[in-house]
C-alpha cells in the first residue's frame, strides 16, 4: 500500500471517527434531555403519589365516617321503626298492610283485636278469608244488606284506582271507617278508624239541630200568628179612630179620639220592630232584588207619615238630585224601611221648622253597583256627642231632662244601623244639642236601566214657567224640577211682581202657591192661562195639584194633564167595588171609611163567596184579605185569574196583618197586584180607587171592564 492510499486510509477513519465524535455527543445531549425528561416526569409522579396517598387517607376517614354513619342510621330506623311499631300499638284505630298478592304482612292490635272473639286473624291471610271470617262470625252489621252483594263490594272495591273509604258498623255497635290505599308496589295500607263517637255525636248534633230548626219554626209561626192576631183587632182600633178624628168633636172626644190612634199607632210599631229585631238577631233576615224608583219610594213615605205632622209646625221636604239615577236594583221594602225608621224618628224630635230628605248623589261600586247616599236633617232637639253611639244601641233611649217625654222601644234606629249593614252601607248621625241633627246613610244598590221620563211626552208649547211659591226651599225645588224637563223658571216674591211679569211675557205654566190660587187666578183672566194654573201644597196632606211632599214623576203627571184636560170621560155609573173580609169589625171600618165615596161596594167574607161574586158580575176592584176560613185570598185570587184568563185583567189589592218577610213575595205570586198592611189607612184605599177611576175615565168606557167576562 502506498503512501497516498494509506493517507487517504487515514482520512477515512478521521472522518469517521470525527462523525462517531458527533454521533456521541448528539446521543449524549439527547440522553441528557432523556434524563431530564425522565428526572422532571419522577418528580411530577412522586407528587401526584403523595397527592393520592393523601386522597386515600381522606377517603379511609370518610369511609369510616360512612360506615360508622350507616351503623348510626341503622340504629335510628331500628329505633323510629320501634317507636312507629309502638306508636301504631297505642292508638285506638286499626293499620294493616297488605302486599301485592292481598296477604297480610302487618298489623296492629286493635286491628288483630276486632277478630278476636272469631278465633282471630294473623299474619299471612288473605284479605278474602279476613272477609269470610267476617260473614261466617258475624261481625259485621249488613243493615240488611244482602251478604253476597256485601262481600262482592268490599272485594271489587279494592280493584279500582282509586279507594272509596267506607264505613262499617260491628256487631257490638262499633263503627269503623275504612280507608285504604295503594303503595307503589301493589299493595294495600288500610286504617280502620274507629267513628263510634263521632257518629255518636253527629246524631247528637242531627237532633239537636232538628229541635232547634223546629223551635225555629215554631217560633217564625208564632211571631207570624201573633202579627196576624195584633194586627186584626188593631185595624179596627186605629180604623175606627180615624173615623172619629174625621167627625166634627169637641175638643175632650178629640182628645180621646187621638190618643186612642196614637197608642194604637205606637203599639203597631213596637210590634213591627219586634218581628224585625227578632228576624235581625236571628241572622233570618233576607234581602230579596226588585227593580224599583227610589225617589218614588221617597215620595211614598212623606205621604205615609204626612198625618203625624198636622199637629207640628213642621215642614217635611224632598231634596232629590236632578243627575242622581231613579232607577235601582234592591229590596225597596228595607230600603223604605231606613228612610221611614229615620223621618219618623225626625218627626218625633222635631216641633217645629223643617225636615229634609236629600239624595244626595252615588259611587259607583263594582262593575254595576252604586252606594247612594241620602241624609235625613232636621231642626230638632239634637243629640249630645257622648251620645250618638248610644242611640244605635238596642233598647237605647236618650235619657236627659229635655227629652223623657219622648218614648219608643228604641229598636227603630238599632234595627235602621243593622239593615244598613246587611246592605254593605254606613250610618252615621252630625248634630248639635238644641239644633238638630243630620243623619247620614249610604247603602249599596245596583243600578237598574233608566226610566226617565222623556222630554217629548210633554206639551210641546211649554218652554217657560212663571213661579209664586212662598217657601223658598219648595221653589227651589220645583225649579230644579221644571229644568229636568227643559222649562226655564222666572220667579216672583209678590203679587206686585206677579202681574209685571205677566204683562212682560206670557209664561207657558203658572206654579203657585196654594194660599196664593186665587189671586193667581184672578189675575190670569183674559191671559188665556186659566187652564194652566199648578197649585203647589204649602203644608202636608194639603189638597193640591201637588201635594207635599212631591216628585218629578208627580210634577210630570201634573203639566201633562194639562193637553189631556178634553181628553177624559166620566163615567156614568160608581165604580163597583168587591172587598173579602171576614172580620165583622174590620168590615165595618172597610163600609165606614169608604161610605163617602162614589162607589158601589160590596162585602163578602170568604175566598169561595168572592169567586162566586166575580162570577155574578166582575167589579172594577178588589180588596182581598188573605188569611180567611175556606178558601183564603191567594187561593181565590189564582182562581179569579183564571176566570179572566188574557182578555182582561182587574186590579186586586190585599189586604192582610202578616208582617213577615216573605208574606209579601207569596202574596204577589197568586196574582194581586198590591199590598197593604192591615191597619188599613183610609188615603191608601182612596188611592186605589181613584187610579180605578182614573184609567176607566182615561179609557172612555163607563161599562166595557166589567162585561163580557161574566160567568
């Protein structure tokens, strides 16, 4: 080998050794990144060693604190288990649990205990053979019950979603209501509860109830016999003393005369408040709805108690608002109660100057409800502050030195505040001793369609009245009056004025005083206004083409009767009258009171005798007392409507001395038409007639009504 080939020999292996050189340090420096590698993945696994021997340390406690909980939870459920066991041991109803198959798996003793005198039933039997024993034993009371429909029911009883309860009674007169129901398994947990005392003591409350529910009757039946037994005799006590008043007396039968009519009257009152009070405190009282006119109702009570102001110096007015409604939704008959309780109560504190009865406006209350407000002034006595809580009491009086003459039962206002509650109002009474007072009251009632009258059915010449009323709180109000129905109002003060205002412009109507007619008269002649003179009353029970009190519908009737004047046509024959009353005394008031009149009257004394005298010849009008022996007055009514069937119709008016609530209501379902309240007033049976008169005159017809129907 030569030189050349060795060196190159030679560089050769220095290459390579130079590349084993690099190849080693390379191998080393990846080695050492290895074991770096390998040194940092020691460390993390060496803590994450100690981590989860630390966790397994944690888990070692918990797990003993588990273990050592379940015993602890295993010992509770042992204990409540005990404790359940001995609880259900203790108490007096039965628990049975039955599994899905209707086995017995549990129960306790007073369950057990209830089979016992029949050899007993134990765990493991069937709910079926737990029947059987029943039936072969006869524990159970079938109570007739036929024992193959029993067993059938208490089998299919348990099919059923759903578990009826029932209720068994046992031989030994135990009763036991059973109620089961379904565990999610299929099995049935059933308590047998033991009702004898409860069962016991509803009957107890059954008769008690039936013996209190029959004293209840028996108490409503004779405070509705005593009402009908007071009554009857105090219509002819309280009749027949009008009938004196009437006659011209000296002054000591007068005397007499007024005091036997007042403590008639008073007598009736007490009476009436003592049904109310009774029905009140009782909580019987019950409202009945009715569409009626509140201001009409108003009206209807200033006439009512219009008689007991002759003798004061005493004005009573109506203030009813001109936008307030008329027309309501409630029971009139409470609602004319509260007003009449409280006017009467004004009148008998007030001797002389004025009373007031304003209406004074509404809220509205729901979607159609209203609370109407109303207030009764007076310029009375007047009542002390310390005492205006007292006067709602029952039984309550003012008690001082300027008022012992004064006497009462003092129910009027105790019953007056608890009407007004039973409504949802309020009463409240303002006063000052010595002036007198106002009481305020508002009740809720809901509001009816209106029915006002319109202003076309009314003259279409009126556009302007003239007035000359003295009372300026009666002109005020008839001007109010006229505006609702579009007449503008010019008022004089005298007569001086009166003639100035005729010269200056003719007024349509003429509204004048009635002390004051005839000078109006007078100096209408040759106007051509002598036909369209109103004469207003200045004093009650005054005869006036509007007497006072009031109303819009009465001024209405009274400018309208003005186009009507050629338009009526007397009858040329009394009107017949037929009246049913079978006490002799009270037929004698009826003939008395009536005698007057331009009518053809005829009485009878029975239902059956007022059938037979429609039959004979059909009157005009009716009075129809109710309570009579035989047939009684709704029942000849209904048989009088169905004589006359649709073709006509007479107007039949009751007269009876029941008071209670709901009399009224039976009454207008026989058919009468009207009601009144035995004693009889002698006005009411005038009113009566003369509407008879009235729509027969209006008619034309002096015979047609009472023809054609005849049987």
């Amino acid at each position: 080998m030569d030189i050349a080939e060795l060196q190159e020999e030679l560089a050769r292996e220095r290459r390579g050794r130079l590349a084993a050189e690099r190849l080693l340090e390379l191998k080393k420096t990846e080695l050492g990144d290895a074991n770096r590698q390998l040194s940092k993945h020691a460390r993390q696994l060496s803590g994450t060693i100690v981590d989860q021997r630390k966790v397994v340390s944690i888990l070692q406690g918990e797990n003993d604190r588990v273990v050592e909980d379940l015993h602890r939870a295993k010992d509770q459920v042992v204990a409540v288990e005990r404790l359940l066991w001995d609880a259900l041991e203790n108490i007096p109803d039965g628990f049975a649990l039955f599994d899905a198959e209707r086995r017995l798996m549990a129960a306790n003793q007073p369950y057990l205990s209830v089979f016992r005198e029949a050899g007993g039933v134990s765990v493991g039997d069937t709910y079926q053979s737990i029947l059987d024993i029943c039936l072969d034993d006869g524990l159970i009371d079938l109570e007739g019950e036929n024992e193959d429909e029993w067993y059938d029911k208490m089998l299919d009883r348990w099919d059923g979603s759903f578990i009826n309860p029932i209720t068994l009674r046992f031989w030994n007169g135990m009763y036991v209501r059973m109620v089961d129901r379904r565990t999610a398994d299929g099995g049935i947990v059933s308590l047998a509860l033991n009702t004898t005392e409860a069962i016991a003591r509803e009957e107890e409350l059954r008769i008690a109830r039936d013996k209190a529910e029959a004293a209840d009757r028996a108490k409503s039946a004779f405070l509705a016999r005593m009402s009908h037994e007071l009554r009857t005799p105090m219509n002819g006590v309280v009749g027949m003393a009008d009938l004196l008043i009437e006659r011209e007396l000296d002054d000591e039968a007068m005397l007499y005369s007024e005091t036997i009519r007042n403590s008639g009257q008073a007598l009736l009152e007490i009476i009436n408040n003592i049904l109310d009070f009774s029905k009140l405190e009782a909580e019987k009282l019950e409202l009945r709805e009715d569409v009626f006119d509140l201001e009409q109702l108003a009206q209807e009570v200033c006439m009512i108690v219009t008689p007991s102001l002759r003798d004061k110096e005493v004005t009573l007015l109506i203030d009813y608002d001109q936008f307030l409604p008329t027309q309501f939704i409630g029971d009139p008959g409470r609602i004319r109660q509260i007003i009449l309780n409280l006017v009467g109560n004004a009148i008998k504190f007030t001797e002389c100057g004025n009373i007031m009865l304003r209406f004074v406006g509404v809220d509205p209350v729901g979607d159609d409800g209203w609370q109407v407000h109303m207030t009764i002034e007076d310029s009375g006595i007047g009542i002390m502050d310390q005492l205006k809580d007292h006067i709602f009491g029952e039984f309550n009086q003012i008690e001082d030195g300027t008022n012992r003459r004064y006497e009462g039962t003092g129910l009027g206002l105790a019953i007056t505040k608890k009407l007004v509650e039973v409504m949802g109002g309020e009463i409240w009474v303002d006063s000052i001793p010595g002036h007198g007072s106002c009481f305020g009251v508002k009740v809720n009632l809901r509001h009816a369609a209106p029915a006002d009258i319109p202003r076309s059915c009314l003259p279409d010449r009126f556009k302007t009245a003239l007035l000359w009323i003295k009372n300026p709180l009666d002109r005020s109000l008839v001007e109010r009056q006229l505006g609702l129905f579009g007449l503008e109002a010019r008022i004089v003060e005298t007569a001086a004025e009166y003639d100035l205002a005729l010269r200056a412009e003719t007024p349509d109507v003429v509204l004048v005083g009635s002390s004051r007619l005839d000078p109006a008269r007078a100096m209408l002649e040759g106007t051509g206004l002598g036909n369209s003179v109103v004469s207003v009353a200045e004093a009650p029970g005054e005869i006036a083409d509007l007497p006072k009190p009031f109303t819009r519908t009465m001024l209405f009737d009274a400018l309208n009767a003005m186009c009507d004047g050629g338009q009526t046509q007397a009858i040329d024959r009394p009107i017949r009258v037929l009246a049913a009353e079978d006490n002799a005394t009270n037929q004698l008031v009826l003939t008395k009171m009536l005698q007057e009149l331009d009518i053809e009257l005829q009485i009878v004394e029975d239902g059956l005798q007022v059938v037979e005298a429609f039959r004979a010849q059909v009157p005009d009008l009716i009075f129809m007392d109710i309570s009579m022996p035989g047939m009684d007055g709704m029942e000849a009514t209904r048989a009088i409507r169905a004589i006359e069937g649709e073709t006509s119709h007479v107007q039949i008016v009751a007269m009876t001395a029941h008071a209670m609530h709901g009399d009224e209501d039976r009454i207008r379902q026989a058919g009468i038409d009207h009601y009144m309240t035995k004693p009889l007033k002698k006005r009411s049976l005038e009113d009566h007639i003369n509407k008879v008169r009235s729509r027969l005159e209006k008619d034309g017809s002096s015979d047609a009504t009472v023809q054609g129907n005849s049987h």
